[in-house]
C-alpha cells in the first residue's frame, strides 16, 4: 500500500460508513421521536436510531420494512435514518402524479387523476365540527344493498332514486332548492 493510500484509509472508512441500508428489526413509536432497532451489515445490529418524518406524516412501520440510514461523519455511534420502505405492501401502477396513503391491510387514501379514492374493509369514521358534502352532478350511498342516490338533470331539476338489493324503489324528479350555507 503507497502512502498515499494508507493516509486515505480512514477517510475512505468513513465515507463508507456514511450511508447503510438494511432491516428494521422493531420500533418503539412511543416517544417525540420514533427510535429503531435496525438490522444493519453483516449482523451488525444498532438500537434507538431516530426515525427522521416528514411534518404532518407519521407511521408505524412492520419489522421486515426496509431502511436508509445517514451516519454523520461516518460514525456508527450516532445515526438518523431518513426513509422506512416497505416493498412488500407499496401499492403499484399508480399513474405519473397520483398520489397514495397506505397499509399493510390493503387501506388506501389514493389521490388518482379522475379523484379521491378510500378504500377499507374496516371502519372509515370522520369526527368534525361541522361536515359538509357538495356534488355538481350526482351523490349517491349504499349499505348492504340499500341506498339512495341524486343526479343532477339540468337547469334546476334533480331526480331522487332508492333502492333495495339492486332494485329501484322510488325514481322521483324533484326541483333544486339547496340550502346554501354560509
């Protein structure tokens, strides 16, 4: 080894040990900052790694997901990981600027280019002091098979359906008289 070479070693460590991939082994989301347990070369395992977050975003991820560790300096003393990813439930075939919120359980907020998407088999609860919902050309719900629906039928004119297992119940065209608020 030349000279020059022996006086780079350590530089070169360092530089070496500045970025590290691997597994997260567990996550303590208890406190201000979320800290890992990481799974890092060769068995090398750190504990209490900060877990940096985008502001206004939060998650909890599974052991398994994948990580991006920054080591300032090089130093495996002191590390931030940057970004958690988790290949095994990343939702694919989203269109160039689509947008989505997801999870393990197929839950998903998809901002989509025809719209909003939400999707759950579980409960979708909204707590709010005021809820408001407004349609240009149709509202519709349906629990079970029985629903309502109203569609928009130009000038001020709408028409009124229900139905019940698929069959339609009552069909009436009623005139517009929104109660706009405020």
């Amino acid at each position: 080894m030349n000279d020059l070479a022996r006086l780079m070693a350590p530089y070169a460590r360092r530089l070496s040990n500045l970025l590290a991939r691997g597994k997260v082994l567990a996550v303590n989301a208890a406190s201000k900052m979320q800290t890992l347990q990481l799974g890092l070369l060769a068995g090398e395992r750190k504990d209490g790694v900060e877990h940096f977050e985008p502001y206004g975003f939060t998650s909890c991820p599974l052991p398994g997901a994948e990580h991006v560790t920054v080591f300032m300096d090089g130093d495996r003393s002191h590390g931030i990981t940057i970004v958690v990813a988790d290949r095994r439930y990343r939702l694919i075939g989203l269109q160039p600027g689509e947008a989505a919120l997801h999870d393990d359980q197929g839950q998903k907020v998809h901002l989509t280019r025809n719209g909003i998407e939400i999707v759950t088999a579980k409960r979708l609860r909204m707590v709010a002091k005021n809820i408001e919902h407004h349609a240009t050309e149709s509202y519709s719900w349906d629990v079970a098979g029985f629903g309502e629906s109203y569609k928009y039928t130009g000038g001020t004119s709408w028409e009124h359906k229900t139905w019940q297992i698929g069959a339609t119940v009552t069909a009436v065209p009623q005139s517009i008289n929104p109660p706009e608020g405020p």
